[in-house]
C-alpha cells in the first residue's frame, strides 16, 4: 500500500530543468564547449559536479579541481539570478492542485531532489509548506541514480520506503527510485525508462494512476 509520494522537483514541480539548461548554455559557449539539449538530458537528476564533467566530455583542455568548482560556481550563479524571478505565478495550474488533492487523500508529500537549490524554489513557488519533508542536494552524499535522496526523504516522512511512489522526470531518477524499492511513476523524458512502473501523459494523470494502484 502507498502511503507517501515523493516528487523529483526540476522537470517535474516546475520547469527549473530548462532554466539549468540556460545557465549551463551560457557556462558552455562561453567556454567554446558544445552543448545541446541532448547532452542536457544527460543532467537530469545529476549533481553539479557530475553534470560539469558530463558537459566537459567535450573540452579538450585539462581543468584542476579548483577550476571546476570555479565553473560550477558561476554556473549557480546564472541559474540562481534566474531562480530570483520566480514566482508562485510560475507553477502550472494542474500541479499545485493535484498536490492539494493528494494530500487532501491522505498521502503524505515530500520531495526527493539533488539540488542544492530546492529549498530556495520551493519558498520562492509558495510550495514549501505543502511538502512533509524535502529530501535534497544538501543532505546527501550521491546524487541519482544512488537511492540515498529518496531513502532520506523516507526516512524524515518515518515511512518504509516500499510504502513510497517516487515522480521522477530523469531516467537515473527511475533506476534510483528502483534501487530504493519504492514504485516508479515516470513523467516526460523519464517515461523512455523502461523500468518506470507507471508513465503519467500529465501531472494530474497522477490522480487516477495513485487511485488505480489502491485498488
Ligand atoms: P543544483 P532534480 C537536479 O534536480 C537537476 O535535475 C540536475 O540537472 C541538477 O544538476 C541537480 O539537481 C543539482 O542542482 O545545481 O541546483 O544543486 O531533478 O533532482 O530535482
Ligand atoms: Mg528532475
């Protein structure tokens, strides 16, 4: 029995995913570094500093760890100056209100994301408080496909993580959601996962796809 529904943020709470897919752009040509949305989907649900190593794949000098985390610095600042314009007016309609209506039901929210942003976005969307516990970027040592984010999210809900279906956006995010042993329930690119237990065709598709599994 599902007791609690732990959502992926970027990509899938609001489109943040686009906004890092601006500030890495700008990190990338500034670096003469080729980078396009395919390489970007390759971030989904990765940390920073996997996701620059991803994107340097496609540098030929050699950069030292300081220099990394310089760039990875100045690409959060990009995409933090672009967080600072959000509002609850950028939440989509359907999301906030298939939220209420899940906890309205019962089933306990918490949020399961490896960014170190995920406080911040929650605050400044007006969603912070809907959520029981936000598992994020900031108390975990691997980031997805590792299961920590979600066992934690579990963990701070004290539920068992089988009684958990994880919304995820990336595939990694699938296969972390798995090795957690909670239900995968994939939405946008993450549906391409074979893994995924169940595929939304929207938010509020969650809905009927939570109540066909009570049945
Ligand atoms: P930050 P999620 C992930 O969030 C993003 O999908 C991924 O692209 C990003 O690199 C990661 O957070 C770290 O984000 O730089 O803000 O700490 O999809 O797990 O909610
Ligand atoms: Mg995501």
């Amino acid at each position: 029995m599902i007791n609690a529904i732990v959502f992926d943020l970027d990509g899938v709470i609001i489109t943040t995913d686009e906004l890092h897919y601006k500030a890495w752009k700008k990190m990338a040509d500034s670096m003469g570094i080729y980078f396009d949305k395919k390489i970007n989907d390759r971030l989904r649900g990765v940390s920073r500093m996997s996701s620059l190593d991803i994107i340097l794949e496609k540098y030929n000098g050699v950069l030292s760890e300081n220099e990394k985390v310089q760039i990875a610095n100045k690409k959060n600042e990009h995409y933090r100056k672009m967080l600072s314009a959000l509002t609850p007016l950028n939440v989509e309609v359907e999301v906030k209100e298939t939220l209420v209506k899940l906890s309205k039901k019962g089933y306990k929210l918490a949020i399961g994301s490896s960014s170190k942003n995920a406080k911040y976005i929650l605050k400044r969307i007006g969603l912070y408080s809907l959520f029981d516990a936000i598992s994020d970027g900031t108390n975990i040592t691997k980031s997805k496909p590792d299961p920590e984010v979600f066992i934690k999210a579990a963990t701070f809900l004290d539920i068992e993580p089988k009684a958990c279906a994880v919304v995820e956006d990336a595939s990694d995010g699938i296969k972390a959601a798995k090795a957690a042993g909670m239900l995968a329930i994939a939405i946008s690119n993450a549906t391409l996962n074979q893994k995924a237990d169940y595929c939304l065709k929207s938010f509020e598709n969650l809905i009927s796809v939570i109540d066909q599994i009570r049945k």
